[in-house]
C-alpha cells in the first residue's frame, strides 16, 4: 500500500471513529446533564475537522511538481501539521473558559459514555501512531498525539465526574476542566514548534 493510501485510510479511520465518539459524548452529555462531557465531546468533534484536513492534505501531497510548485507540495504535511496545532490549541482555549462554569451533578450514564470514549480514544491513537511512524508521516503522529491528549481529558471528566459523585462538589469537574485545557495548550504548543 502507498503511503498516500495509508494517510487517507488511516484519516478515514480517525474521521469516522471521532465522529462516532463526539456525537455519543455531545449527545449523551446534554441528555445527562454533564458540561464536561459536552465539552470533551467538542474537544472530539476538532479531531474530525483534523482528520478531514488529513485527507486532503494526503491527496495534496503526492502531486507532481507544477509550474507554480516547482519544488512539489510535500512542504504541505509541515503546513496542515501548523494548521492541526493551531485546531488543538483552540479546542484547549474553549475548555479554558468552559471549565469555569458551575454544574449541577449529572447522571451516572455521563461516565458509562467516558470509559467508551476512553477505549475508543486510546484504539485509534494508537493506530493512528503506528501507521504514521511506519510511513513516517508528522501529521498523523501529531494526531496520535493529540487523539492521547484525548485520552487524558477523558480521564480526567471521569475523575472529575467520580469526584462530583463521591462528594457532591460540582466545582471538582470545572477544576478538573481547567487542568485538562492547561495540558491542551501546552501539548499544540509543542506540536507547532516540532513542525
């Protein structure tokens, strides 16, 4: 398999498996009554906007020299991989601000729905890592990171909702919030600088 053909596959895989996540996240959040579970569903509805922009760069990138491009469209990869930073850092910035809004406690089915995204997170970056260390492409690396950094949030809404539960401190899930979207922005600072 061509190596343009494992980035599309490899973004076709993330587009779907991130969609499935943030649509049962977003859903089930409001259902449930969990802002932070909303939130991280937000946070995975920007991966699918990532792994679009995946797939058109992978198409992009295996063209020939033009007239215009003489050099060829491979700087491409380095410019979507700035893009993808850029995408991560905003999504850290809206937990940022969302993590200060005072819940009420919301259903126990809002962590059922984290330890699926969980799972589902740490499978796909997993692949994804995989796939872009064998074809040594950056972007799906930076990715696989961010879709870890995922996995973290995740983490961290289900120890916040566990912590919500066990002593009936909404205010446990925003501070939990604000860490998460600490460690967003730090980890799009660090993609964007590799790149």
């Amino acid at each position: 398999m061509s190596r343009e053909n494992i980035l599309i596959k490899t973004s076709w895989i993330s587009t779907i498996g991130n969609a499935i996540l943030s649509a049962s996240k977003i859903i089930i959040g409001l259902w449930a009554g969990s802002l932070a579970v909303v939130g991280d569903g937000i946070d995975s509805a920007t991966d699918v906007v990532i792994s679009i922009v995946m797939i058109f760069t992978a198409r992009l990138i295996n063209r020939p020299p033009s007239k215009k491009y003489v050099f060829g469209y491979e700087k491409a990869e380095g410019i979507a991989t700035k893009i993808l930073s850029l995408v991560i850092f905003y999504a850290g910035m809206q937990m940022l601000i969302f993590s200060d809004e005072v819940k009420e406690i919301p259903s126990a089915i809002a962590i059922y729905v984290t330890i699926f995204s969980i799972v589902g997170k740490l499978m796909l970056a997993s692949y994804q890592y995989k796939q872009g260390k064998k074809i040594d492409s950056s972007m799906l690396t930076a990715n696989a990171i961010n879709m870890r950094n995922d996995v973290v949030i995740s983490a961290g809404v289900l120890l916040g909702l566990i912590f919500t539960f066990i002593f009936k401190l909404p205010i446990l899930d925003s501070i939990t919030g604000l860490i998460i979207s600490l460690f967003i922005i730090k980890s799009s600072i660090g993609i964007f600088l590799d790149s």
